[in-house]
C-alpha cells in the first residue's frame, strides 16, 4: 500500500516537472545566460581597468614621495650651507632663528661692556 502511494507521487512529481519544463522557453533561457556572460565580461573589463588604475596610482604616489624627500634633502643642505655662508670664516654659525636681526649680534648694548 505504501508502495503505490509512492508510485503516484512520483507520477504527479514526474508531470509536474514535464509542465514546468514545457513552459520553459529554451530562447528565453539562451539569452538570460548571454546576458550573464555579458555582465560578467563588462565586470571583468572593469575590474582590470580599476586594477590598472590603482597600479598607476601607486606608481605616482611613489614617484611624488620620492620628488618630497629629495626636495626636503636639498632644502635642508640648502639650510647647512647658508648657514655654513652667513657664519664666514672662524664665526660660529647663527644662533638666532631666520626671523631675528642679525646686525643686532654686532651692535654695541647700552650700560654694556
């Protein structure tokens, strides 16, 4: 008995799946899958195209981190040798910062020796 209860099961199981597979449009299957492979393709393509993008990036950051530190190490051996210039010959270098008067150093103080 349980037997052919199963039997006609699988039968109404079997039709059903003949009906949903007799609705199916094959064409209209073909191009769904076209249309995923295309989408597919695009983000691939653009995928490779962010991937390029970001390498050329880098590329320019570390072109510019190069630029900045050679133009922080010629500012600073700029610096050493104006200070190297302004402190001539037996003069210690400048003690003052950029800003301050240098003739002040030379001139004579009031009440001073």
């Amino acid at each position: 008995m349980a037997l052919d209860s199963l039997v006609r099961q699988a039968a109404v199981l079997v039709r059903a799946a003949l009906d949903q597979a007799a609705i199916v449009d094959p064409a209209h299957v073909l191009a769904q899958l076209a249309e995923a492979e295309a989408a597919r393709l695009r983000a691939e393509a653009r995928a490779a195209a962010a991937t390029a993008s970001a390498a050329e990036a880098k590329r320019q950051v570390e072109a510019l981190t190069e630029a900045l530190a050679k133009a922080r190490a010629d500012a600073v051996a700029a610096r050493a040798e104006l200070d190297g210039a302004e402190a001539g010959p037996g003069r210690p270098g400048r003690a003052e910062p950029e800003h301050g008067d240098p003739d002040r150093d030379e001139a004579p103080r009031a009440g001073g020796a």
